[in-house]
C-alpha cells in the first residue's frame, strides 16, 4: 500500500491539471462568446438534457407503467404497475361534487 502511495499521488496530480486546464479553456472561449451567443450555448445545454430525458419519459409512459412513475416520486414499489382503461379512467375523472353543490376553484 505505501508504495503504490507516490504513484496515487502522480495520477491525482495528473488529473488535477488535465481538469484544471479543461475548466480554463472553456472558461477562456465562454469569455469570448457575446451575450446572445451565450443563451445561445445555455439554451443548447439545456435542451441537451431535457429532449433525452423527456424522451424517456414519454417512453415509458407510453408503456403505461405506474410503477417507474411511483418509484421517481419516492414510493417504493418495486413491481410494474400497469394500468388498464379502467383504472386510467378513475385516476384521471374528477368525481362528483357532494351534494351537488358546484365546486370553487382553487
């Protein structure tokens, strides 16, 4: 272990610079870029991870599997949960209102 000691520091140091010199450069050409072309670049990153994880989404909702919904809002269950016509129609109609009385927005 003590001698493997020099050569963890070596890489670390190694990593440290390659890092290091990475952040600068993007930092440099960002500096160079105007304000339009800027939000042009945030824009892009943006989109760059919301289309793919917006697509995954769609996906497996289109499987119609609660489960993986479930799971991301912090429930644990652990099995698919696949919902038929009827069970959609119950989760997404609003029932009555008691006493037919009207309903007050929120």
């Amino acid at each position: 272990m003590a001698a493997s000691l020099p050569m963890l520091l070596a890489g670390g140091g190694l990593a440290f610079a390659a890092l290091s010199s990475a952040v600068t450069f993007i930092v440099g050409e960002l500096a160079k870029l105007s304000g339009w072309e800027l939000l042009a670049v945030f824009v892009a990153l943006v989109l760059a991870y919301v289309l793919p994880v917006g697509f995954a989404a769609w996906l497996r909702l289109r499987r119609r599997d609660l489960g993986t919904v479930l799971e991301g809002a912090g429930w644990a269950v652990n099995t698919r949960l696949y919902l038929n016509g009827a069970l959609a129609r119950r989760f997404t109609t609003r029932p009555e209102a008691p006493n037919k009385r009207p309903r007050r927005s929120a």
